[in-house]
C-alpha cells in the first residue's frame, strides 16, 4: 500500500483551499500544498493576518491558522509542489463554454487538460491524481489519455473525487460529510490500490461507512445528479410561490405542509428569488449538454426547464419592483441588501443580485448595493461580465456602500437578496423613517416578517405570498 507524505493541489479556490486545510489538519504526517498561479490570491492565503485569507466561510480561518506553516502550505511554484507529490488533487475552474461547440451548456475543460499536461511534463515518478473539480462525465477518460500518453514511463491512476460542500457551511461538511465518494478503476489491481489509498486519507477522520467506492463514471455522473435533484427541488417549490400569489395560498405553508411528509422532507423547499452559486446551473447544463450528445431530447428538456423556471423567477421579481413602483423605476433609488448568492459565503457566481440589479438598471434605477462580505470590485465586476453595459456606465448607474442604513436612505425600495441574518435584526422603523414614500420592501428570501413590516408602514412583498 503506497503511503502518502506530500499531497498537492492544483487551484486556491473554494474547492481546493478549505478541503486541503481540512486535510492537512487531519492528517498531520502528510505535507499538503496549493498551488495556484495566481500570485495574488496565494499571497492572501499566506496573508499574515488569517481573516484576510481570499475565501469568506465560517471556522476557515481557525483552520488554516492551525496548519499553515506547519504542513500547509500556499505556493506559486506549481511545478516543485507536483514533482514532490505522491497525490494530486486537481481543482480548477470548468466553467460553462462562453465559445464554440456546446456554447452556453458544455464544460470548458482547457484549465484541466493544462493541468494534465502540466502533471505529465513535470512528474517523474508514478501519481494518484484526483478529479475534484466538478466534471462531465467521462472527463476521467481524457485525462488518462493525457498522461498515459507523455512517453516517460511514469505511470498515472486517476480517481474522482467529487466536493460536496454547501457553501456558508464547507467546513462543517469537510469536517462531517454525508460521504466521501472516490471513483476509480475497480477493475485492476493498480486502480484498487489507488482508490484504497485515498480512503486512508479520508478514514483520518470519516467512518468508513460513510466513504463510498464506484467506478469512475458512476462518481463523475453522481456529483451532477446530485446539484440537479437540489436545484430542481428549489425551482419545483418557487413554481409553486408564483401560484401561490394567485391563488391566496402562502408558500411557506405548503412547503410546511410537504416537507412533514417523509417521502419529500423539508430540505431545499425554501422559496427565494432563485438559486445561484457555482454548480447547480452549471451543473444542470453540463447534464443537458451530455444528454443532448447522446441523443436523450426528453431527457435534455426535463433538466433543462429546472433552469428556465430559475431564470423566470429573477425576472419576475425584478418586474415586480417596476410594476409595484408604478411602472417605473427611472431616478428612482433602489436599495439592494445582499450580493454573494447566499449568506455566510462571499462567493457571488450566478447570484440573483447580479440579474436583477442589471434588469432594474436597464429600467434606468439609481441601484445602491450593501453585502457584509462582498468587495466592490467584485460587485462591479459580476455586472461588467455580462456586457450589458460599459464598465463606465456601470460605475455611473451602481453604487455601493459600506453600511446598510445609508443604503437603504431616501429610497423608493429596499429589496433583500441574499439572507444574511443580521438583515432580520436592523431597525425596520428606523429604515422606513429615512426612506422616501410610499416605501416599498422586496423580501426575495422570505426572511422578514411581512404583517411587522406592514405594521411599520411599509409596502411589503413576500416571494409566493398574496400581497
């Protein structure tokens, strides 16, 4: 049985940079190293003072405190780190393909295979590398090829591990997982020993029980069906809200009411103003994508409608806060509370603030942002991708504040995008004493107490409530 003693990771993001503190403070024998080429998001993790570390999650910090410098380590030197390496972890971006066939839904691979050809020039003795960036299925077939194919005799097992973390609790899911699934090449001898070694590494501190073993493609297409199943259930319970409005039904009742049932449970039911974040909707693509190549229409067009009714239900709330503001919302200042696509993450990909805060400026609003964790820049820089507008005039039309109060202070609305808890603890009276009237409040996460606010004065819409 190979023993591990170094083990490198290729990418410092949210995947790789919380499993391998996780990992290095469970495993202290084994030297474990992130490298990534970027020089200023390394710097961050070595940051001396730990609460500048790039990634915002709760108890990351602590973590990282523990083991840095000790058998954690941040490092530019991709090279070294992966000569050194017994094991290789990759965790790289894969992003949706903004070019070319599968524009739109297919995986762009091109940071993976660098990885593989990077591995490939630079290993001089045999590795386990290990898929953890999410990847389509078969990617694991690719990546053999790659570095089966160098001609310097160093032999490569690959093994996919997929992440499971939920972003605002990634350590207490590193810390406790449901499982860990490792996929590999059950069929030989080399690939049993490759899979066995790395749930040594994991058995620091899983019970073995929880630690499951497929082949690769069962792994590889599990992590997929997983984020399909949650967002499909947030999309089938936010189809529900919009029906609720109509009919005077409150959605957080019936959510309630089928959660208590066992077959359902009450997870992933809350109604919002659409899901975000990194995987479920690239996850959902990539799934239509692979369904489409093989031919599987009905199967395409199933996933894909969990999308279109996610993207339905940012639009309609942002269209709610034009028609309740009389049809127009030009000159009119709009207080946004909340940017990263959930609370306790400072992580905004796909988050919902981005599509509405760019259709409320298409409507010509004054916008004014406030989120305890997001940087401006990274809030400009959300609105610049899309291209719906000049970086200038973005700077023009959007504002951004660093205390919810000034936000929120001689606006039209306040809408709640993301459901930080201390939104629920601000003085409401206070907010809707500075703001101008009638003074409207947007809650996209059913987070406040609607009647209380009603009490107060305000105009108050709820997401699959009457109003």
């Amino acid at each position: 049985m190979q023993k591990i003693k170094n083990i490198c990771c290729i990418g410092a993001g949210y995947v790789g940079g919380p499993t391998m503190a996780v990992i290095a403070q469970k495993c202290p024998e084994i030297n474990v190293t992130v490298v990534d080429i970027n020089e200023k998001r390394i710097a961050a993790w070595n940051d001396e003072n730990v609460e500048n570390i790039p990634i915002y999650e709760p108890g990351l910090s602590d973590v990282v405190k523990e083991s840095r410098g000790r058998n954690l380590f941040f490092s530019t030197d991709v090279d070294a780190a992966i000569k050194n390496a017994e094991m290789i972890f990759i965790s790289v971006n894969t992003p949706t393909k903004t070019y070319g066939v599968g524009k739109g839904m297919a995986a762009d691979l091109k940071w993976i295979e660098l990885c593989a050809r990077q591995i490939a020039r630079v290993s001089i003795t045999d590795k386990i590398v290990v898929e953890k960036s999410t990847l389509p299925v078969r990617t694991a077939e690719a990546l053999k090829s790659i570095l089966e194919n160098t001609g310097n005799g160093v032999k490569f097992q690959i093994l996919s591990n997929p992440e499971f973390l939920a972003e605002g609790t990634a350590v207490e899911d590193l810390m406790d997982p449901d499982r860990v699934l490792i996929g590999g090449d059950i069929d030989t001898e080399e690939g049993r020993t490759a899979i066995q070694t790395l749930v040594d590494v994991y058995a620091h501190w899983v019970n073995k029980e929880n630690i499951l073993t497929t082949n690769v493609w069962s792994s590889e297409l599990s992590k997929l069906t997983a984020n399909a199943f949650l967002a499909q259930r947030v999309s089938s319970i936010n189809a529900m809200s919009e029906l609720c409005e109509k009919t005077g039904a409150d959605v957080n009742e019936v959510a309630r009411a089928i959660g208590m049932d066992s077959r359902i449970g009450s997870k992933f039911l809350k109604s919002s103003v659409g899901f975000g974040g990194s995987c479920f909707q690239k996850d959902i693509l990539n799934l239509v994508y692979i369904a489409k190549r093989f031919g599987l229409q009905e199967v395409a067009d199933y996933w894909e409608q969990v999308i279109i009714m996610n993207d339905h239900q940012k639009r309609r709330f942002a269209m709610n806060i034009v028609e309740s503001l009389f049809n127009t919302v030009s000159g009119k200042k709009i207080a946004l509370l909340g940017w990263a696509f959930k609370k306790d993450t400072n992580d905004t990909r796909e988050s919902a603030a981005i599509y509405v805060a760019d259709y409320l400026l298409n409507e010509h609003a004054e916008v004014v942002v406030y989120d305890p964790k997001v940087k401006p820049e990274q809030i400009y820089a959300d609105l610049d991708y899309l291209g719906t507008r000049t970086e200038e005039e973005n700077r023009a039309l959007l504002t951004v504040v660093n205390e919810p109060y000034k936000a929120c202070k001689e606006a039209h609305a306040v809408a709640i995008l993301t459901e930080w808890d201390e939104f629920k603890a601000y003085d409401w009276q206070h907010i809707y004493d500075a703001m101008l009237k009638p003074a409207f409040v947007f809650d996209g996460r059913n987070i406040l107490d609607i009647n209380d606010l009603k009490r107060i004065g305000f105009v108050a819409h709820g997401i699959g409530m009457t109003q």
